[in-house]
C-alpha cells in the first residue's frame, strides 16, 4: 500500500500569510495527486488534482506543485475562510489519503 | 443542482449488520464510478470501496474485504454499501463520493469531485 505522510501536522498562521503544506508519498504516485480541504462537520472540497491543477471554482490563491513522491499545496496569502484542515490523496493507486494540516489561527 | 445525499447510518452493536444509501441527483449518475470513504473521529479520511459506472469493477480496502459489499443501481440513481461482521473501528462518517468524469469530453480522473454530507455509523455494544 502507499502511504502519504503530510507535515507538519499544525499550522498557525495569520491572514495574508504564505502558508506551504508538504506530502510525501511512500513511492512515486507520478503526478496522480489531490489536495481537499475540510472543514468540521463537512464533507472534504477538492481544491487541487492532478498535483497542479485547480479545480473549477477555488480562488487562485490556491496552487500545487510536485511529481514523483514530493508534492506541495502553497496558498499565497491566507484569508479567513482557508482555516481549515487540508488533506492530500494518491489516486495512481487505488487511494490513500494524508493525516492531515490543520491550518489555525 | 448535484446532490448526493446518504442515509442508513446508526447504532449498531459489534457483528452487526447495516446497509448504507446513498442516492444522486442533479447529473447523470450513471456515468460515474463511485466511491465510499469513511472518517473515524479525530482522523483523516480512509477509502472503503469503488466501484465502476456500470458496476463490473469493485475494489476494497484490505480493512473491510470479505465484510462489506459495494453496490449500485443506475435506475434508482442510488448507490449501496452492506456493511456485515461491524467492529468497534468501523465506528466512523461514511461518505459517498463521486469520481470526476467531464461528459463533455469524456475524460476521466480518479479524484473525487462531490461528496456528500455523511452518514454517522457507530459500532458499540
């Protein structure tokens, strides 16, 4: 099985903060990779697939990058709706999510 | 508007059974493998079973083969998941949701696009 391994485990960061997630994969997943974001008592929201590309309707703030077995979701300057937790998921494999970020204030 | 909306979840005590819905409307249900994917309290999301659009593929995670049977039925836009043999670690969310597919262009990537809003199971004697 392949297991995703995100850090760190909690963020604290302040609106208009750069904030960086990385996942690393146990093996490479190429670039079959999503990143979602979930908030308490929702449902995950996909944000990024393919490792890179944005899902139609998430604000530009939001980009990932990576291949192979490292990746990153950068969202460029944080506003009050992204406190969250964010996940990442390898679908080159069956599927298998991250543990998850929080993103706290 | 696309909806998938579950239902089924509940009490049940350990070597339970309990059978979980999960029906679509608002696109064509049809055209889409589908997925369940649970959640225990605290943790991150854990992939339970796929299964294609006309149903010939199923998969599972290793956790709950032999238990659980995935299962759909395109005419009732409706998706299924029997859950047998329950232990305490089935205790979770169960989500069902969509894998993308753009009708449009046929294209197909095996991220999950919807997600509905959960059904609650809890295995506790």
């Amino acid at each position: 099985d392949i297991q995703m391994t995100q850090s760190p485990s909690t963020l604290s960061a302040s609106v208009g903060d750069r904030v960086t997630i990385t996942c690393r994969a146990s093996q490479s997943i190429r670039s079959w990779l999503a990143w979602y974001q979930q908030k308490p008592g929702k449902a995950p929201k996909i944000l990024i697939h393919k490792a890179s590309s944005l899902q139609s309707g998430v604000p530009s703030r939001f980009s990932g990058s990576g291949s192979g077995t490292e990746f990153t979701l950068t969202i460029s300057s944080l506003q009050p709706d992204d406190f969250a937790t964010y996940y990442c998921q390898q679908y080159n494999t069956h599927w298998t999510f991250g543990q998850g970020t929080k993103v706290e204030i | 508007e696309e909806q998938l909306v579950e239902s089924g979840g509940g009490l049940v005590q350990p070597g339970g059974s309990l059978r979980l819905s999960c029906a679509a409307s608002g696109f064509t249900f049809g055209s889409h493998a589908m997925n369940w994917v649970r959640q225990a309290p605290g943790k991150g999301p854990e992939w339970v079973s796929y299964i294609s659009k006309g149903g010939s593929t199923i998969y599972y995670a290793d956790s709950v083969k032999g238990r659980f049977t995935i299962s759909r039925d395109n005419a009732k836009n409706s998706l299924y998941l029997q859950m047998n043999s329950l232990r305490d670690e089935d205790t979770a969310v169960y989500y069902c949701a969509r894998e993308f597919y753009d009708i449009l262009t046929g294209y197909y990537e095996y991220f999950f696009d919807s997600w509905g809003q959960g059904t609650l199971v809890t295995v506790s004697s």
